[in-house]
C-alpha cells in the first residue's frame, strides 16, 4: 500500500536526491538579473518524516542572488508548499481521508496529523487545487477527467506503475505548485 511508503528511508532519500536535482537546475538557471545565485536554504521542521531521514529533510533548497538578493526557492517532491507535513504526507493523508473511513483515521493517528488537519487538506484538493494554473492547464491530458471531488485519489489512480512510481510521478506532477505560494492559501 501507498502508506507503507511512509515508513520506507530509502523512498524518502529517493525523494531528497531528486530535490538536490532540481536544486541544482535552478541554481544552473541562475538569477533574471545575471548575478551568482548563493545556497541560502530554508529551515524545517518536517512533520510526517522518518527518524531515519529527518536530517536530510530540515532544510528547503534555496538560493539568493549575490546582485539583487532576489530569492530563489527550488522546485521539491519532498514539501508542497510551506506545509509543514511533508508532499507525501499531504497527498496519501488527504487521499487516505477521501472516504471518512477508518483506514484514514488510522493513518491520521500513525502520522499524528489531526483529523481537522486533513479536513482542510481535503477542502483544499477539491475546492481549490482544481483551480490552480497547474490543474487548469494539464487537466485535458487526463481523460477521462479524475473527479475533482475525490482528489487526490482520483488524480493519483491516473498515474501508472507500482504505488512508489504513481506516487513518484504525482509528486513530480506538483512541483510547481511548491514554489508558488499564491497557489497553495489555506484558511484555518
């Protein structure tokens, strides 16, 4: 199951080498204004990660330009957003509590994340992610459309290959969602 990944350092090391790629793209891609990009990584405090791996995951890749100090926050698998639960987390938790049944509630207590916690997570995926850019501009590629209310479930079942790689392929899917903030308000 999807949730076993949770326990599982390796999957999250996968995860952690593929942000240090994507850290090093964006610093390869420089600042707008042709200044030298400095590492200036954010501090984390990630909830939902192994003891194992925590480490690896207290810090957000990012950069800041030598010039005009303009900041650059890389593209991640590992965070969507400035959630403090890890992508993972967001996405099998919410998928999880689509039901309301007691394997989510399950979940919820293995990860500690409060069941009001995925409540917002779930209002978020169906109310507003379907209208993020990213969501408006790739849903035609999935036909049929995954329905909107059973996100991110729906969206998850419309990735192929074993539920490391769907899952792999959906946390790739949302990069850009984890560098714009705009796209990711969540009321409390």
């Amino acid at each position: 199951m999807c949730h076993a990944l949770l326990q599982d350092p390796n999957f999250f090391r996968l995860l952690c080498r593929m942000d240090e790629e994507l850290a090093r793209e964006a610093r390869a891609r420089g600042c707008p204004c042709g200044g030298v990009l400095h590492r200036a990584d954010y501090p984390r405090k990630p909830r939902a990660c192994p003891a194992a791996v925590r480490a690896e995951f207290e810090s957000r890749f990012s950069f800041c330009c030598g010039l005009c100090r303009r900041r650059t926050t890389a593209m991640s698998v590992r965070f969507l957003g400035r959630r403090v639960y890890l992508a993972l987390a967001v996405v099998l938790g919410s998928a999880r509590h689509a039901g309301q049944n007691p394997v989510a509630a399950r979940l919820a207590t293995t990860l500690t994340i409060p069941l009001r916690t995925l409540g917002r997570w779930r209002q978020w995926w169906c109310q507003q992610f379907p209208l993020t850019p990213l969501w408006q501009g790739a849903c035609a590629r999935f036909m049929p459309p995954p329905a909107t209310d059973r996100f991110p479930a729906s969206l998850l079942a419309r990735f192929t290959g074993d539920a490391e790689e769907a899952l792999l392929r959906l946390l790739v899917f949302l990069r850009p969602l984890t560098v714009s903030a705009t796209a990711l308000r969540e009321g409390r």
